[in-house]
C-alpha cells in the first residue's frame, strides 16, 4: 500500500468509527431488526468507501448526512426486493411452521410498502415531497415548511391534502 492509500484508509476508518453507532440505531430504527440493521450499515460503509476518494474532501456533516441516506435507500430497496447485495436469512430461529406465516406477513408487508412508495411517487411535487420529508426522512410538517419557505398553516393543508390523495390512489388500487 502506497501512503496515499494508507491516508485514505485511515480517514475512512475514523469516519465510520465515529459514525458506525449512529447509522447502525438508524437502520435499527426503520427495519426493527438487529441483524438486518448490521447488514444495512455493512453495505451502506461499502458504498461509501467506493466513494471515499471523491468525498473524502467534502465536510463531515456532508458525508454523514450521505452515510444516513445510503442506509435508508438500503432499506427501501430492500423493501422493495432490489437489493444487489447479501440477503438477510437468520437460519438459527428456523421454524418451518412458523415461517409460512411469517413470511406471508412480510411479503404482504413488503407489498403494502412499495404500493404506498408507488402511491407517494404519483403525488404532484409539494405533496410528494412532504410525504417523503415527513414519512421517510423523519422530518416534521413545520420543518418541512420552513425548508420550502411555505408558512406552516399551508405545509399543513398540503399534508392532508397529500394522504387525502394517497388514500384516493390507494384505494383505486383495491
């Protein structure tokens, strides 16, 4: 290994030990899952190494913030079945019995996911993008509207007015 190469490792490994703990309760926080968490953080620290020598320069809150985001995608294409990596199979709670429930549970789970993610992405723009803010990245109605410039009042009539027609598309869906 030259030193640049061993530059860069050690700046990626302080960037992820100090990141590590945070993303791994993220991914926790949206597939309640131990073992899927650690799978999302794995795969999501080897997206970014791929990316480390391009953003290695950009702030560390940049580079955390893109750390959060690849974990969420993560998880919704692995809600949506895309995942190109590792799937998750815990073999040690093997309950055949069990498991033709269960996995109708997270099948039928998954499905109502990707239908409403389908159903947000049908949305018009202010609308779309609230729901997103609100639903996916965990932001609340008031933030959303100070982030857009709108007044809350306003961010609010668009955020019933966006599930009023999400349940409209979903139910054309039935």
């Amino acid at each position: 290994m030259n030193d640049n190469s061993c530059v860069l490792h050690a700046e990626f490994a302080a960037f992820t030990e100090t990141t590590c703990n945070g993303l791994y309760w993220h991914a926790f926080r949206l597939c309640k899952h131990h073992a899927l968490a650690e799978d999302l953080v794995q795969s999501a620290s080897v997206k970014q190494w791929k990316q480390w020598p391009r953003n290695r320069s950009r702030s560390f809150q940049h580079n955390r913030a893109s750390a959060y985001r690849t974990v969420t995608n993560l998880y919704f294409d692995h809600l949506r079945g895309k995942s190109n990596s590792y799937t998750f199979c815990d073999i040690d709670d093997h309950d055949v019995a069990a498991d033709a429930e269960m996995m109708d549970a997270e099948l039928i789970a998954a499905e109502n996911a990707r239908e409403v993610l389908q159903a947000v992405d049908q949305l018009p723009d202010p609308l779309g993008d609230l729901i997103r803010a609100v639903y996916l990245d965990e932001m609340t109605v008031a933030a959303f509207a100070n982030q857009k410039g709108l007044a809350p009042k306003t961010a609010s009539r668009y955020h019933l007015k966006a599930l009023k027609l999400l349940h409209t598309i979903l139910e054309k869906r039935s």
